[in-house]
C-alpha cells in the first residue's frame, strides 16, 4: 500500500468522524441515548435516578485514628481541630449497607492500650428528611449545608448513616444504644498536618473539605450533655479511617 493510499485512507477516516459527531449532535431526537437534556450535562442525579441502583454499600476503612483517647476525662476536645490530640489505632471498621432499605451493619474494631473495642451499628432511622429513613448517599453535610450540626465542615457525603449503636471493651457493653452516625465523605483533615481549617471565613461556596480525598468518619454520643467538653456530651467516641475501600 503506497503512502498516498494511507493517506487518502486516513482523510476519509477523519471525514467519517466529523460528519458521524456532527449528526450524533445536532439531528438527535429529543429523549435519545446521549443526548443532553436541558442543563442536564453538569446536573449530579439522585442515585434512584439511574436504572441500575441496587443500594448495596460495601466499603472497608483502615488507617484508624482515635481523636483522643477513650479513656479522655471532662474537659476534652474530640473533634480537634488543631489536629493535636489524634491517636493512631489499630483497627478497621466494615460497612455493608443497603441505602434502599435502610438496613445493614457497620463494624468497627480498634485496639487502645491493652483494651480492644468493638461498636456495632446496625439499627438506622432518621430525625431529619435530608437522613432519608437513616442512610442516605449523595447529600451535603455539616457546615453551612443546612444539614445536620454546624460542628464540621460542609462536606459531600458519598454515604452516610444515622441511628443507634452499642460499644464493647474486651466484649463487655461499654456504651448500650447510644446515638451513632458515620459519614463516607471528603477529606477533612490537611494530610500533613492533620488540621481541620474551621471554621474560617471563606470566600467560595464549596466546604471546607479536600474533593482530592476520602475518608470514613464515625460518632457515637450520649444523650447527657457537658457543655465543659467539645463536642459538649457528657460521652462522644470519635473514628476516623484514612484509607477508604470500595469493595
């Protein structure tokens, strides 16, 4: 084949493809296969808005780290902005969910000391709609999102959770039925110097949080308040797992 004939080949090739692009776009019906409707091209849709959604979530999360210490006396900070009184566990925690149904389990298993803890999370229900029946997935949180408390960052839950888990030490209840909540969401804390930036005053919308990265927050709570402790119950057991597997 001479090199005229492969060039010859190749414009025609390049023809076919202009002139195929150019009747995908502009002679499309209204409704067909990847056509854009409306602003639909920058719209994020609802996860039951796709035709395949199961609502099935298996994701694991290692990298624990313990903010302070479960055995902290009053007053404390447990969410530490500062990034000054974070503990490096060992431990993981496991979520199997299904966001449809509300049901599911979430496991999480850390060692402190000589003591080994484990926190079950298996009962979900909501206080809020945003909650959704108590999972929900593609929502924002926190922060200025008019979702949930203003004691963290607005940040883009991928999945979170809301209901009531019991803690274990050494396989005795610690903690029976006490308020949980756990958040799949953006990165929160700056990689090298584990700093949340918050509040501060912020001049674009968006929260807080590093889109670059994920984490997997979870909170357990009494309903006795200490307003000498930050967040201010009497009780707040925080996780947070750096490294996020979807399985």
């Amino acid at each position: 084949m001479t090199r005229r004939t492969l060039q010859a080949r190749h414009i025609l090739l390049l023809a076919v493809l202009i002139l195929g692009s150019h009747v995908s776009t502009s002679g499309a019906e209204e409704g067909q296969f990847g056509t854009p409707k409306g602003d639909e091209g920058t719209r994020i849709f609802k996860a039951t808005e796709h035709p395949h959604y199961t609502g099935e979530f298996r994701l694991k999360g290692e990298r624990a780290i313990l903010i302070g210490s479960m055995n902290d006396t009053a007053p404390w900070d447990h969410l530490d902005y500062a990034g000054k009184r974070l503990n490096p566990v060992k431990g993981a925690i496991d979520i199997e969910v299904n966001e449809l149904t509300n049901t599911g389990r979430v496991v999480a298993e850390f060692v402190e000391g000589g003591d080994r803890y484990r926190i079950i999370f298996d009962r979900f229900a909501a206080k809020a709609p945003f909650q959704d029946g108590g999972i929900a997935t593609r929502i924002y949180e926190h922060g200025d999102s008019n979702n949930g408390d203003p004691l963290y960052p607005k940040t883009w839950l991928y999945l979170g959770g809301w209901g009531t888990g019991t803690v274990y030490k050494d396989d005795q209840i610690l903690y029976k039925d006490y308020d949980a909540h756990f958040m799949v969401m953006e990165r929160s804390r700056d990689p090298k110097t584990h700093e949340v930036r918050y509040p501060i005053k912020r001049a674009l919308p968006g929260g807080e949080t590093d889109p670059a990265g994920m984490e997997i927050d979870l909170w357990v709570r009494s309903k006795e308040q200490n307003t000498n402790n930050f967040p201010p119950f009497e009780t707040f057991v925080h996780l947070c797992w750096e490294e996020v597997t979807w399985r």
